[in-house]
C-alpha cells in the first residue's frame, strides 16, 4: 500500500503481479512458421452469464411423448395436405373429362344436324328437279291424272336411259311414307297437305308428339319450335284432336329453357280452351285439362316442405322435387289464367288452386295464396282504364261554367265515381267468387293451420302473414271454428311485432258470432296488456282499442266489463286518435250490449230503449229465430219457376205484339205533333225529375224494406231434390251472397251498416284508424323539391351571361355602379375620399392618367 500525492491508496501488489507472472514463464520456443507468420488477434465475444435473467423466457426442452406427439401430429397434416392435392387433381381430370365429353357430345350434335340439314337440301333438291309431281294430282279428276301419268312416261320413254338410277330414285320416293315430313328443311310441307293423304299421316301427329317428348332435352331450338308449330296446324285443320295436344304440350312447359317458345306453348294452350269454350261449354276438353293439371299438382304433394330461408331454399332442391315444382308452378299459372279471363269459373278450377296451397314448395304455394287473396288481379287493358280524375278541376268547372241542371249532374257523377275509387283503392282486393266455391272449408282451414303450425320456422313472417290472412278470410266468410289459430297468433302479439297491423287485421277477420268467447277474452287481454298503457305511443293504444273494436263488433260477449271501462275512459285522452278509437269502442257496446256499461255511460238511447222493455242481446249460441227451412231453398224454388215461366214467354210474347202496328199508326193519325197532351186526374201526380240520384235511392229504400212475413219453401215436400239441385242450389247462394256483399260496398259507411255486416273484409287502416300526416323524411322532401324544379327556369340575375362562354352573374364592381348613394355614403371609400389630401390626390390621377395611356 502506497500513497500518491493526492493521498490515494493503491494496492500495488495486486497490479504488478500479473506482470511478474508473466515475467517469471519460460518462453516456448518458436517455429519457424510461426514466426514469420503474423499474430492475428481475434477478439473475443461477450457472453453474458445472466442471459436468462435479462432476456427472454427460456424455453423447456419437450420430453420424448410429446416430441412424438408432435411429430405425429406433423405427419398427419401432411397426409391431409397430400390429400387435398390429390382431390385437386382429381377434380381438375374430372373437369378436363367432363369438358371432353362435353365437346365430344356438341359435336355429334352438329354432325347430326349437318346430316339433317344435308338430307333436307337433298330432298328439296330432287322435288325441284322434279318436273312434275304426281303425289299433287290426287285432288285432280282422274282422266287428267291419267293423261298427265302417260305425258309422263312418254317423256321417260323419250330421255335417254344411261342406267336404271332414275327408275329406282322414283320407285323409293313412291315407297317413302309422307310421315317422314320433318325432314323438310323448316317448312310446313307435310302438315299442310296432310289432310290430301289421311291414310299416311294418320300416326304423324303421334309421331311428332312421340319425338317431343322423349328426344326433347337433345333436339335443337329451331327443330322443337318447327316440331311445336306443325303440331299446332294438325290441329287447326283437324288432324288430331285438343285433347291430345294438350297432352303434348303440357309436359314441355316446365322443360322448355326458352323464353320465347314458353310464351307460343302458353298462348297456345290458352286460345285453344277459350276457342272451345266460346259458344258453349266444352265438358270433354275441361274435364281432360283439369285432370292433367291436378296431376302435374298431385305429383309433388308428398315431398318435404321447403321454406325461404334457412337450408330449407329453393336453391337447394333436388332435380325430382325441382322438376315437380315448375310442373305445379305451370299448372297454377294456367289455372289462374283460365279463371281471370272467365273461361273457367267453377268449383274444379277453385278445387286445383286450392290443392296448390299445400304443395311443399314455397313457390307454388305463395302463388296459389296469392289468387285467394286476390292480390295478383292484374289490370285492364290501357284503353279501357281511366286515368285520375282531376276533382280540384272539376270544383273550378262548376265555379266558372254556365250553371244548368245537366252540368250539375255530369259534374256529381264525375266526384261520386273518384270518391269511389279512392274508395275502392283502400278496400282489400280479396277473390270472393272463389272463396265460396270452396268444397269443404273445413277441412281446407284446418290443413292450412297444420302447415302453418308445423313448419312455423321455414317460412318467413311475410309468408306466414299470407296463410295467417286466407285462413282468417275463409274462417270469417264460412263462420269455421279453428280454436288452434288464436293460441297461435298470440305470440305475434307485441307492439314492436313487424307488420302487426296485418296480424291484426289477420285476427279480427277470423272472428264471427259463432266463434266461442272463451277462446277469444285470453287474446283481448293480451292485447290491453300490450297495446294499451301508458307506457306506448298513442298511434299503438288507437290501434290496439281498434283492433279490440273489430274483435268484440264480431262477438260482443267476448269483453269483460271491468276491462271495458278502463278501455272506455280512454277517451279522456288528449290524442285525437285514441279519442276516436274510445269513442267507437263505446259506441258499439251502446248498441250491441248496454247492460255492460255503467248508467251514466249508456247514453240516451240505450237508456230509453232500457226502460222502454227492449229486447236484450241473445247469449252465444242462440238464434233470433228456429230453423224452419233449407239454407236458400227459397231463391231455387224461384229460380225454377223462372225457368219454367220462359219456356212459355215466346208464345206469349207473338199475342202481345199482334196489333201494334195498327194502333202506332192510329196514333200518328190522330195526335198533333206540336199539341197538348191531356192528362186526367185520377192518374195521380207525374214524376218530372230528372235526377238520376232521386231513382237511386228510391230503389235501395225498395230494397232494404225487410219482407213481412219470411216464406216458407214447399219445394223439399212437393220434389226429391237430385245433386244437381244441390249444386244449382249452391250457385245461387255464392251468387246472392257475392251480390251482397258488393251492395254492402256500395253503400256509405255508416255505423249501422258496419255493424250488420261481418263479412265485409278488413284492411290495415281499420286498425291503425285516422292518422295524422307523417312528416316527410329527407328523400320525400328532395323528391318534392326536384319536382319542383322541373319545367322552370333557375333563379338569379342574367346578367353577363350572355356574352360569356361559362355562365355566370355580374361583378361586384359592376353592381356597386348602381347602388343608391344612400348605401354607400357612410362607407369607408366615400369617406376616405372625402378626407383625401392634395398629394394622394395628385397621385391617384397620375395613376389614371398612366392607365389610360397603357
């Protein structure tokens, strides 16, 4: 230990020891490579002892089993890997093959068709050649025929013969049958003659039709089209009979990929029908149609369901049930056709519709739901609609015009007629006619609540919508009970549901004075429950008590009366819409049944009747009056006597115009053109109204007068009533019930008239009741206002646009010119030019003066 001087202790042992070690070594001595080889010193790399402590986590070493484990399971990926580029090859061949046969496939097809058309060019090239051909003699007589046959073999005899081909060219075409007419290159030869040779083409309509329908998927376009149109003209001339066209071409419809040839198939089968229904009702040929529709129908009926959303698609249908869903698509088309058109309106046609309501595919099944509905009515011609009546023109007219008494009139029937359609728009399009031609509605209500029951979650809500609506029409029109429908819809119930006004619409419609009241207090208390608190918006309350109104207008006793008077104090409400929806509510039970409201709610009325000993509501289950006839027997007793009374009328008719024309001209004699006529007082007051109006009413007065007595039919005493009766007596009663049903309509809606009539049919709006305007969202407004614009030109000055190439307004320099000097007189530049001195005046002229000289 030593001291320095700035009192430091150095260990100099310590140091000088490595030193003296290194002294005290022996030298090694040295080669002589090593010596004249230079030292290279290489440094050493830092290695870190703690290396674990400072970086990161070390990893464990795997054991033997989980080394394997690995292993093996890298030696599995592979295989798969392996495996799927062996499935990639394999695919890849199997396209190159398919392909190949694809190719080798077209082009068998084109060589069969060049063999075709190669035959064809032959054929019309020899009949060309021909000078004459006998075959079209046979309408001749026969003694031109045997001297045109001995001009001919005169000729023969006359060329010269090189060898025996011509002889043996015309005996084969003499041996040829006239059947082989398709070969003709795309000409009706052979259809247009067959009717000279009935004996040789009597199988060639078989023969045609054979060809069509097993060789259709591998002959051409042109040739199925050609084959289709010879077989029509067959039938135009006769040759074969509607019955079997129709069995030809019914099978092609859902086989045919062109849309062109499916609309000639179609039209085909449509005008053929209507033709042999024009003047009378061809039974054969309806009854051979129907039956091969009901059949394309009645082929897929026991498939599984298919939905529209889900696995359940129709993308993912197999080829069977893809090709029996185009056969019912096709058959359902075609009958709805047939019926909007009026050539078939019986209960067969309504019996094969009504079939395809329950086929599994969604497709077949939305269309025949949607003829019931009435939904795809389509519309009239162009010509015969009317365009909008334009009713504030007509309220100018009348303001403006010579008032008389016919314009008046003319201009009353024009608002009467758009107050009805505006009318009619509103009103559901539902197909009554068809709905009553049902033959067991019954049963068809039952399987369509199974369908909608069972594959509730295949279809989609819009779906379900449509069953839940012909159910509820057909429950209403035919006062069916099917209990199931309304624990059903109760889980619809709830005010955020989408479309709950068409599920409610769908419940009232089900509801009639036959279904029992037990079934229906759960779903109105469902619906206070849900729709009616305060803690909704006022549009679902209105509509909830709407809903409640329609349900208890068809059966009252299904209210009770502690729910009814919460509901009734409703109409305390501030919101016009519940007030009204209140308001109806009790309005109704006022009429129907008062003894469930409280006194001081009864109203006038109902309290005056209640003194006055009325008549009380008849409980559920009872009838105004006992059975004492047959449902319409009346209306067919009435109807046979008419028949029976035009048997005689022609007769009858000769005797009351014998001397007609003697007394017209006695008269003529006897009257002055230009004289008075004398009226006698006995004939009572005469009726100079022309008001067709007055007449209107007049008559519907005549018709609501209820009979004095209800008659009693002696019909079912006095004749045994056959099938026919009873299918008569059922077309008089859709008949009068469709009558009905279209007066009800035509009348004003009126409280009264609503309340008789349950039948009539429900919309939306009679749930939601009167609203106010929406307010228009943002591309309601933009609409508005771009249709606004149009038609006008755009606002702002023409100013300068004249004379430049991109339109624009004047200058701001320019428009400062002609301000008034009232504007401009406080401004900072009329002021500043006021407080200008002598030198910036100078100087701002001198600037002018040096502009203008530029």
């Amino acid at each position: 230990m030593s001291d320095n001087t700035l009192g430091l202790q150095l260990n100099l042992e310590e140091s000088t020891a490595p030193a003296a070690a290194e002294e005290s070594q022996p030298e090694q001595p040295q080669s002589p490579t090593e010596a004249t080889k230079p030292k290279e010193s290489k440094p050493r790399g830092y290695v870190n002892p703690d290396r674990v402590n400072t970086g990161g986590s070390q990893r464990e070493k795997l054991g033997d089993d989980e080394l394997a484990e690995r292993m093996a399971r890298i030696r599995l990926q592979n295989e798969k890997i392996k495996q799927r580029r062996l499935d990639v090859e394999a695919d890849k061949a199997a396209f190159q093959k398919t392909q190949e046969e694809e190719r080798s496939k077209q082009a068998r097809n084109r060589q069969v068709q060049a063999d075709i058309n190669k035959k064809r060019d032959e054929v019309a090239r020899r009949k060309m050649e021909k000078t004459q051909n006998r075959e079209w003699d046979s309408g001749k007589p026969a003694a031109t025929r045997s001297r045109n046959w001995a001009q001919e073999v005169e000729k023969d005899k006359a060329a010269p013969q090189k060898d025996g081909s011509w002889d043996k060219q015309v005996a084969a075409e003499e041996s040829q049958p006239a059947s082989s007419g398709w070969d003709t290159k795309g000409e009706y030869t052979d259809a247009n003659v067959a009717t000279c040779y009935p004996k040789e083409t009597a199988q060639f309509p078989a023969q045609i039709s054979a060809l069509l329908l097993e060789s259709y998927n591998v002959l051409s376009l042109d040739t199925k089209k050609t084959l289709v149109q010879n077989l029509v003209m067959l039938r135009n001339k006769g040759v074969t009979s509607s019955v079997d066209l129709m069995k030809t071409l019914f099978p092609l419809l859902p086989q045919t990929p062109s849309s062109g040839l499916r609309v000639f198939i179609r039209k085909t089968i449509l005008n053929d029908i209507k033709s042999a229904n024009l003047r009378t009702k061809n039974h054969k040929l309806n009854n051979a149609v129907q039956a091969m529709l009901f059949g394309m129908i009645e082929r897929g009926i026991g498939g599984e369901f298919t939905g529209d959303k889900g696995k359940t698609k129709m993308a993912n249908l197999p080829s069977d049930s893809r090709k029996t869903s185009e056969e019912a698509m096709w058959a359902i088309i075609l009958a709805k056709e047939l019926w909007r058109k009026g050539i078939w309106r019986d209960a067969k046609t309504v019996a094969i519709i009504a079939q395809g309501c329950f086929h599994p595919v969604i497709k077949a099944q939305s269309a025949s739901l949607h003829f019931f509905l009435g939904d795809e009515d389509e519309e009239e011609d162009s010509d015969e609609e009317d365009e909008g009546i334009d009713v504030k023109g007509l309220l100018h007219q009348r303001e403006i015009n010579r008032k008389t008494r016919s314009g008046e009139r003319r201009i009353r029937k024009q608002l009467k007629a758009a107050k009805n359609k505006s009318k009619k728009s509103d009103e559901p399009n539902t197909n009554f006619p068809a709905l009553q031609l049902l033959r067991d509605p019954q049963t068809f209500g039952e399987k369509l609540y199974d369908i909608l029951h069972n594959h509730d979650k295949k279809f989609s809500l819009d779906h379900k919508i449509l069953i839940m609506q012909l159910l509820s029409r057909i429950m209403g029109s035919h006062k069916l009970c099917v209990l199931g429908f309304y624990t059903y819809i109760v889980k619809y119930l709830f005010h955020k549901q989408l479309r709950i006004p068409a599920i409610l619409a769908s419940l009232a419609q089900s509801v009639h004075d036959l279904t029992p009241p037990d079934a229906l207090t759960p779903v109105i208390r469902k619906l206070a429950q849900e729709f009616v608190h305060p803690g909704v918006a006022n549009e679902v309350i209105a509509a909830g008590i709407n809903s409640i109104r329609e349900v208890c207008r068809r059966q009252p006793w299904a209210m009770e009366e502690d729910l009814l008077s919460d509901l009734i104090e409703y109409r305390k409400s501030r919101d016009k819409q519940v007030i009204a929806a209140s308001r109806g509510l009790l309005r109704l039970y006022r009429e129907v049944n008062p003894g469930m409201l409280k006194k001081r709610e009864r109203g006038k009325e109902a309290t005056m009747a209640g003194l006055a000993g009325a008549a009380q509501p008849l409980p559920y289950g009872h009838a105004p009056e006992a059975a004492m006839d047959i449902d319409g027997l009346t209306a067919l007793e009435d109807h046979l006597k008419e028949m029976e009374e035009g048997k005689g009328s022609d007769d009858e008719s000769e005797d009351e115009w014998k001397g007609w024309d003697v007394e017209e001209d006695s008269s003529d004699s006897d009257s002055e053109s230009d004289g008075w006529i004398a009226v006698s007082d006995d004939d009572g007051d005469l009726d100079i109204s022309d008001s067709e109006d007055e007449k209107e009413t007049d008559e519907e007065k005549k018709d609501d007068e209820p009979e004095a007595e209800k008659r009693v039919s002696q019909l079912a005493t006095t004749k045994i009533l056959t099938p026919a009766d009873f299918a008569l007596l059922d077309s008089l009663k859709a008949s009068s019930s469709a009558a009905t049903t279209s007066k009800n309509k035509r009348k004003s809606g009126d409280a009264n008239d609503g309340l008789d009539n349950n039948n009539e049919f429900i919309s939306e709006n009679d749930i939601l009741g009167p609203r106010k305007k929406a307010k228009a969202d943002y591309e309601e407004r933009m609409a508005s206002i771009r249709a606004g614009r149009e038609g006008r030109e755009k606002f702002g000055s023409k100013k300068g646009k004249q004379n430049k190439a991109a339109p624009s307004s004047s200058t701001n320099r320019e428009k400062a010119r002609n301000k008034p000097f009232q504007m401009i007189m406080g401004s900072n530049a009329v002021k500043s030019k006021k407080k200008a001195s002598l030198r910036e005046k100078q100087r701002k002229l001198r600037a002018h003066i040096k502009q203008g000289k530029r």
